[in-house]
C-alpha cells in the first residue's frame, strides 16, 4: 500500500490551495447573509480548469482520475471558506459525471459519435422516437421507491435543482410497470415549454448556492435528449451516485483540516486560568478527536477514489465515505466553536457558518439513513 500523492498530485493540490485561498475568499460572509453566488468565483475555477478537470480530454477537460479529483477537492476545501460555492463546484462534477456516463453508456449500447457543447454535455441522438411528456411529477408517481434507497434521488430531481446551469438531469420512470427498469435519465434545457423554475428555496446553509423549486408540468422531452438509451436510468443513476459520494464530500476533508489547524492555533494563544486551554485534557482531546475524525474520513474517501480510479466498483466505499465524512465534519464543526467558547458562536469567526453548511451534507445524495440502508443492504439487510 502506498498512502502517499505522486509527485505530480502534491504539486498539484498546492497550486489548488494557493489559487483557493488568493482568488475564492472575498466577502464570503456578506455573500452568504446576502444569499449571493459568486459568480466571478466559477469562472475564475473554469479558467483554471477545476469544472473540466474530471472530464476526458477528448470532450475537453482536464481527463484527471477519482483519486486526482478528490485531491483537489479536498485542497480546494482547505483553501477557500466559501462551502457553498464549492457544493455548486461538486455538482458540476457530478453532472459532467452523469453525462460522462451516458456518452459511455450510450457508447457501449449505440455507436452513435457524440456532439459535445461547450460545457462538456452530451446531447448526441440516440433514438429517432418522438420523445416524452412528464406531468407534475410527484414522489408516488416516479416509482414508489421506498425501501429502494438508490431510486430516492431521482425523485428528488423533480422537484428541485440547482438553479445554476442550462440543463438539468432528470430521472423519471416512464414505465412504472418494469419497476426499476423503468426509469430513464433526460436532459432537459432550461426554456423547455413546461419545465418552470419556481420560488427560490432559502437554506440555512451553503446560501451562496441558490437553490430552486423546478416542476415539469406537460413538458415534452425529445428523445434524442435521452441519457444512455431507455431503461437505462437506474445504471446511470447507480454510478454516477457512487462518484457523487465519493467526492462530494472531499472538501469536507479540507474544511476540517482547517479547521483543525484554526483550533490548534487558538488552543495554545488562549489562556484560562494561567493555562492555555489546550492545556486542559478537555480541550485537548476534542483537538485529538478532530484529528482521528479527519485522518479517518480521508482514508475512507481516498480508498473509494482509488477504486475508482482502478476501475473498480466502489459503492458501498462511496456510501461510507459519504455517511462517516458527513457526520465527522459536523461533529468537528461543533468542537470548533466549542473551543473557541463565546467567540465561535459569533459569524466573526466563520465557524457558525462552516456547521450551517456542514448540515447538508448528511441530506443531500441520499441521506445519512439512506447511506446506512444501502451498507447494511450489502448484507442482504
Ligand atoms: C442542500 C441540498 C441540496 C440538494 N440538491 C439536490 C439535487 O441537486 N438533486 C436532487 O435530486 N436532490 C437534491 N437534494 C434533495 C435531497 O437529496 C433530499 O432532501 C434527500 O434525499 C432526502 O429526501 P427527502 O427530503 O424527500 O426526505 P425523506 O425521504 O422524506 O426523508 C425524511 C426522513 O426519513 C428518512 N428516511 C426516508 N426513507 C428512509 C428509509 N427507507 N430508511 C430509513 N430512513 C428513511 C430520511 O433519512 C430522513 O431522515 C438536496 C438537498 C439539500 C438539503
């Protein structure tokens, strides 16, 4: 086993932190009261070329593997404080994943060449059938999946996305009767007749990350915006899923390891008592504590990266990774402002704000619950 970056990754991940820290911290907290995506922010990443970078250079990224990706994630995490932009940079991943995979899924079904646009989605034909309408989908009409933690989030996607790009990713069963193999991934582009983007949703945290209701009432798909080929839904669902949760979380890591540093730092300035807190076992081993927590979470989301990087499945990996990373960060969230006494309670010091927007992290991509069902179901349970 070699737990160590190549040269290249080390180098790497230190220009991400230089570039995070110089370019993507103004005015977070003003931001975030405002509810204010930067978006001189993303299009500083896209010249660096952080959206791309997943991407296979022949659709135009950057063509780096799991393990590369969730390097940077994680550097980007320690070095910029804005989580929610960073969640909006996560997704853009996910979803160049998600159309990654249906180029290759389509790829190994159809021979069809792809067209790619700027942004690196797939809008090949794939069928020459008239193509779809969707009602007002709600929960019981996508499937009734309950009891069926990887089909939670298809549904979800009706109703509400971030609102932040011109295309949106949708899995729907068009065909409730073949259960599972019903369901099928659309792209639909933002003005489609029928999809209306509805009230803005405010969160209580990543508020630099606008998020809104969307609902497609009649809105007619046509079928060359279908994702790999019909019924194929709940395979690309599955792997981009587990890419999701391997490195949605990665900077996280980043997070807590700032964090970390910020606490062991106040911990040796602050005296009490003629002592400085770290001094006291107390404050000492919440400090201890944060540290098992992140070495844990990096090993768990780099072996699920590594997998994937091999090639190899990693869905239960990315499950664990995903639940342990998610709830290891909130936990360290409160022992941050914990040690800081009075002053973390304050936005000043920007700890209340990274726990807000930990929180999310044990909702969005399957719930911390669902993460348990889909582990414990690894053993037939
Ligand atoms: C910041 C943010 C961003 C999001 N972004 C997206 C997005 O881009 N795309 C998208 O599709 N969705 C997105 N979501 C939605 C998110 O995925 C869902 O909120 C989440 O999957 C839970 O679904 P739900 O809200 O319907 O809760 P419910 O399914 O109603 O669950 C309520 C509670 O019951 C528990 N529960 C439900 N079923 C089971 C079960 N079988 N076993 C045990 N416990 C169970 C849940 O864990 C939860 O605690 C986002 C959510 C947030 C907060």
């Amino acid at each position: 086993m070699d737990f160590s970056w190549s040269e290249e990754q080390a180098a790497f991940r230190k220009e991400v932190i230089r570039f995070a820290k110089e370019e993507l911290n103004d005015d977070v907290a003003r931001r975030d009261r405002d509810e204010e995506f930067p978006f001189d922010f993303w299009k500083k990443c896209a010249a660096f070329g952080i959206q791309g970078l997943p991407v296979p250079p022949e659709y135009g990224g950057g063509g780096a593997d799991t393990l590369t990706t969730v390097c940077a994630l994680e550097a980007l995490g320690y070095g910029c404080k804005d989580n929610g932009f960073l969640f909006l940079l996560e997704r853009a991943h996910v979803d160049h994943g998600d159309s990654v995979d249906g180029v290759r899924h389509r790829r190994a079904e159809t021979p069809v060449p792809a067209e790619v646009d700027q942004r690196g989605m797939d809008r090949a034909a794939l069928h020459d059938r008239a193509g779809f309408r969707f009602g007002r989908l709600q929960p019981e009409d996508s499937g009734g999946t309950q009891g069926r933690p990887l089909c939670d989030q298809w549904q979800q996607d009706v109703h509400h996305h971030t609102i932040y790009g011109d295309l949106f990713i949708v899995f729907a069963n068009v065909d409730p009767s073949k259960g599972a193999n019903g369901v099928t991934g659309f792209l639909i582009e933002k003005g489609t007749p029928g999809l209306v983007v509805g009230q803005k949703l405010h969160k209580m945290g990543l508020r630099t990350s606008p998020m809104s209701e969307v609902a497609l009432v009649d809105c007619e798909v046509p079928a060359e915006n279908i994702l790999g080929k019909e019924g194929s839904g709940q395979a690309i669902f599955t792997h981009s899923m587990e890419w999701e949760r391997t490195c949605i979380l990665a900077s996280h890591l980043g997070m807590m390891q700032r964090l970390q540093e910020t606490c062991v730092k106040y911990a040796r300035e602050r005296r009490q008592f003629g002592e400085p807190i770290g001094k006291y076992s107390a404050i000492g081993n919440k400090i201890a504590d944060m540290e098992v927590r992140l070495e844990s979470g990096r090993l768990l989301v780099y072996k699920a990266a590594w997998l994937k990087s091999q090639g190899r499945h990693a869905l239960r990996e990315a499950s664990m990774a995903k639940l342990y990373v998610s709830e290891a960060c909130v936990q360290s969230c409160l022992d941050a402002i914990q040690i800081h006494g009075g002053y973390g309670y304050m936005t000043e010091y920007e700890m209340e704000r990274d726990l807000r927007d930990a929180i999310s992290g044990k909702l969005y991509s399957g719930t911390s619950e669902i993460q348990r069902v889909i582990i414990a179901g690894f053993h037939g349970l």
